[in-house]
C-alpha cells in the first residue's frame, strides 16, 4: 500500500471557549485529487491553515510522506512540499506585485511561466495589488504556489471568484498534479465542480470528520446529506420564486446613459421597488465599474443616477448611504472590520462618528439583536468578526444594512464561496426583504440560481446592456451564450 502523501490525526483547535476542530483524520494519497467539503463553520480553512503553517494545532499530529512534521510557520509548510492558495489573496495590497514577488522569495519568470499558461502573460508587475482585479490575484496566488513546486498543492475555494474560462485553467493544473504523482487538496462549494474532478472527498461536520467516499458514490444528494447531518432534511436548494413584482412598482434606483472610462458604454435601466433585478456577465464586461458608480465610490463621466427620481451626485459611498442606497460587496474584508465584534461591525452605519462606535443605545441595541436574529449569525466567537466561517462574515455584511435600513440593496456576489445553506438562508432574506418594499440589484456568478431568486435579469457584454428578459424563462445556458456576445440563446 503506498504511503500517504498527507496523513492528520485528531487535529484539534479551539479559540477560546468556540471548538473550530474538535478531532480531524483526513488522508490524502499520492496522484490523488482530494475535495474537503462541509458547511460554513465546520473547520474546512482552519484545517488548511494548520497544515499551512499558519496556526498551530491544539493537539494532532502531521505525516507528510510517512515522516511526522510539525508546522509552525509557513516556512515549515514549505520545506515539507506544501503549498497553499488561500480564500482571501495572501498579497500586501499596497505593494506593487513585483515587490509582493521580491518579498517572497520567487523569480519572477518562474511565476510569469505559469502565469502564461493561464492566459496571463501580459499581467504588468509593476501594477499596485489594490488595481488588480481580485479573480487575477487568486491565479496570481495560484502561479505563486505553483512556483514552489509543491508535492502537495492545497486549494481553498479559489474557483469562487473565477469564470468557467479561468476556473477551467485551475483545473488543468490540478489535473497536472496529478498526472505527477503529486496531490490536490481541493475546498470548493460547487459541488459540480467535486463531482467532475476529484478522487475522493472528506467531509467535515461540526469539526469532525464524518466521512470519506468518493464523490461519484450516490452524487451531490449524498455529499449534502454528509456536509448537514441533521440539517439534510432542511431545504438546502433556493426554492422557486412565488412573489409578484407589482409592474407599476415606484422606481427606486435608475441609471440613465452611465458611461465609465472605456468599461461602461451607456448603460440604462430602471429598479423598482419589490423588485430582485439580476445582473449575468463575464468577468471584465464592466459590471464592477456599474456597482461603483451606483454606490457612490466612483463618479461617472457621462450619465445620470436617480433616486427616487431625483438626482444623486455622490462624492462618496456615505452620501448614497444618506439616499437609502447599499452595497453588499464580493469581498466581505472591505465591508468589515476584521479585529471588532459582531455587534460592533453590525452597528458601524449607525454612527457618524468614531466615538459613538461602541456605545450602543437601546433602540440600536434591538436593531444589532434583530439582525443577528433574522440572519442566525454564529456569535460564539463574536469577540472578532475575522474569527467567523466565510459564511457567517457574510451574513454580518449583510445584517449591517438590516440594522441601519435601507431602500435599495446592491449586492455583487453576495453568495461567492459559501456553503448552499448558508446560500439559501441569503437568497431567501433577499427575497423576503423584496416582498417588503426593498428594490435590489443582485449581480451572481450563480447563473443557474438567477431564475429562482429573480423577477428580471440584465446581462452586460462589453459594457453595455444587451438583454433583458423575465428571470424566470432565463437557463444557464442561454446566459451564458448572450454574456459571451453571441446574439441568440438557444432555445
């Protein structure tokens, strides 16, 4: 029998009294693709970041190759052959990447080699982390990892962020590996994704492993049930859309002609209120420049935004705040402050003012309450909001704008990375809150959820809005061929 490449056993971690990893096997073989799945909270990245070096286990032991090791720092995790892309980009983003580059240690023509591979030969080093799209920085951090030359090559969810043309040059590489003799371990919430290109899975449950099995025996219905337990009877698939849309529906948000640089190109439309308009495009087809105009961080140069049907001029994102108009980001660290509470996090647009953060009213304290009431926010380790599953940041971004009110809600990707109930608990408070009065703009790279969550979709193509029609007859298929420019969907 051949040796593991990686072997953990009884790995524990706790953060004071909240237990992330109660006990952990997880064996991972030579030439082998591995999936690590589990809901949000059961362990999946502080596994990853133990056996990255990152933190240190309570107690367990490592075998990499047969040979016990322990990982105390990156730099251990290194010198045993792992190597880890993780959840967030583990870049300085006030460096440019050419000093990210120096500061690692990496030649940059070993990286620039991989980057050609993927398609991103031409990527300027000199540019600063903050200007770099955040799906080029996770195969950034792919190709930084690859320059390595790992024997094991640990993924955690990097294909949330990615389109199927980039998340398909992931999978060449990982396919690679394997083809090497060497091993992937792969965390990923796309369970088609499992399915199609890994080996085996182990399932985490509530820091523990429950199970491992390859992925094909009994298909996503048996790796759901492993990854929820007792929840696996709870519906865990975003239900169908029953709620009408009234047509005559007062107009909440309207973009009239907003034209950005060379990324928007007159883009138009109207969101009225009880309303979920969904927004499908590629990546790059301007659908980021369209929510920062919206949200008041960058000012068009052509164009108008309304309000209620007055003009909004916004200097800044707080004076959209000030017109009821949100913004849910994809990147949850930019809406969070990752070393504060959940109670404080969730109470931050309550306040103007430094000083009133953390004295909480009555009144504010109910609204801070209800929010993480109506979302189930996990608070045991609320002390610090970074401490939280993927998930459950989330739901804080989210819960923030629940506290304070809102009118119009812009959320870009709101689900990126997140487990499916978690996705559902999202997608339904989306919908509830649209039955409330609530205009809301979703942009998704979940195309096969846009008919079940929205009542319109738009789809964007070189920065304009090309289509419109009823979420509801639109398919992933059909999407996916008019956001590539192609003038028909089929039928």
């Amino acid at each position: 029998m051949d040796t593991p490449l990686l072997a953990t056993r009884n790995i524990a971690k706790r953060y004071g009294s909240v237990v992330a990893l109660t006990s952990v096997d997880l064996t991972v073989k030579p030439g082998e693709i591995h999936a690590l799945l589990g809901a949000n909270g059961a362990g999946k990245s502080t596994l990853v970041k133990i056996l990255s070096g990152v933190l240190s286990a309570d107690t367990g032991q490592i075998e990499v190759a047969g040979s016990s090791v322990r990982l105390r720092r990156p730099d251990d995790a290194m010198d045993a052959g792992l190597a880890t892309v993780f959840q967030d980009p583990a870049l300085i983003p006030d460096l440019t990447i050419e000093q990210n580059l120096k500061i690692s240690g990496l030649a940059e023509s070993d990286v620039r080699d991989w980057l050609d591979r993927m398609e991103l030969g031409d990527l300027d080093f000199d540019l600063m982390v903050t200007d770099v799209p955040l799906p080029v920085l996770r195969l950034l951090d792919l190709a930084r990892a690859l320059a390595h030359d790992p024997h094991l090559l640990m993924l955690d969810e990097i294909t949330a962020a990615l389109t199927q043309d980039q998340a398909d040059h992931v999978f060449a590489v990982m396919r690679e590996w394997k083809e090497r003799n060497r091993s992937v371990l792969f965390i990923s919430h796309r369970l088609g994704e499992v399915l199609a290109i890994c080996d085996r899975a182990t399932i985490l449950r509530n820091g523990r492993d429950v199970e491992s099995l390859a992925p094909g025996e009994g298909g996503e219905a048996r790796l759901v049930a492993a990854m929820l337990g007792d929840a696996a009877g709870q519906p865990a698939e975003v239900s169908e859309r029953t709620a009408s849309v009234a047509a005559d529906g007062p107009v909440l948000l309207q973009a009239e002609a907003l034209t950005r640089d060379t990324r928007l190109d007159g883009v138009s439309f109207e969101l009225r209120a009880g309303e979920i308009l969904g927004l499908a495009a590629l990546e790059g087809q301007g659908q980021e420049q369209l929510f920062q105009l919206l949200s008041g961080d960058r000012k068009p140069d052509s164009g108008n935004i309304l309000v209620n049907g007055e003009p909004m001029s916004a200097r800044s994102p707080y004076d959209a705040i000030r017109k009821g108009v949100v913004l849910v980001p994809a990147d949850r660290l930019q809406a969070l402050l990752p070393q504060r509470s959940v109670r404080e996090n969730l109470a931050t647009p309550l306040y103007n003012r430094i000083a009133r953060w953390f004295s909480l009213a009555g009144d504010e304290t109910k609204r801070v309450a209800n929010a993480i009431d109506r979302l189930d926010i996990d608070v045991r380790a609320g002390s610090q909001v970074q401490r939280l599953s993927g998930g459950n940041q989330q739901k804080v971004t989210i819960g923030r704008w629940l506290a304070s009110g809102f009118a119009t809600l812009l959320c870009f990707d709101p689900t990126r990375g997140i487990d499916i109930q978690t996705k559902a608990q999202i997608y339904d408070l989306l919908r509830e809150l649209a039955d409330e009065g609530a205009a809301i703009l979703l942009y998704t790279s979940e195309l096969r959820e846009i008919p079940l969550v929205c009542d319109r979709v738009l789809v964007m193509y070189d920065g304009r809005i090309v289509h419109e029609q009823d979420a509801a007859t639109s398919t992933e298929e059909g999407l996916l061929t008019i956001a590539h420019g192609l003038e028909e969907a089929p039928a």
